[in-house]
C-alpha cells in the first residue's frame, strides 16, 4: 500500500485551524483510513469525493509528519497520472 502527499499548500481556515491544507490520497481506502488513524486524523474528515479523489486534507504539520511515517511527497499535478495508471484510487 502506498500513501501519497501533494504540495497544495492551499491557504484555509477551518473552524478555528487556519493554516496551509494539501491531499493525502491512497491506492486502499482500508490502508489510508490506518494511515491517517496513525497520523492522529479522524475518520469523518475522510472525503470521499467531493471534486477531488477519495482523500484527507492535511495541513503543513501533519504532511511533514505523514512522510516522516513513509507517505510519497507528489507534486498536486501529479495526481491525475498517478490516478490514470491506477496508483491511487
């Protein structure tokens, strides 16, 4: 299973977190659901879809910590290939 992170870095507030909110996308819901359990994320802010594919937003910290624990820091303009060639779901 491989987790990957992208470099959005979109600028955001949600609720009282302001800070800089990028993807973190997988090839297997089961294994990225653990991935982000480890990671400290809830299961509810789990996004099925949404415009995007099936993901978590995580801010800068969380990023740094998720390829600290072996995710794949991608380029966001990555993700449509990665998706074409059935890496992520």
């Amino acid at each position: 299973m491989t987790v990957y992170v992208d470099d959005w870095r979109q600028p955001a507030r949600v609720g009282r977190l302001s800070g800089r909110w990028s993807h973190m996308v997988g090839d297997d819901l089961d294994e990225l659901h653990a991935f982000a359990l480890r990671l400290g994320l809830r299961r509810s802010w789990f996004q099925p879809q949404g415009g995007w594919y099936p993901h978590y937003d995580v801010t800068e910290s969380k990023r740094v910590q998720a390829v600290r624990q072996g995710a794949i820091a991608v380029s966001w303009r990555h993700l449509p290939r990665l998706h074409r060639e059935g890496l992520i779901l």
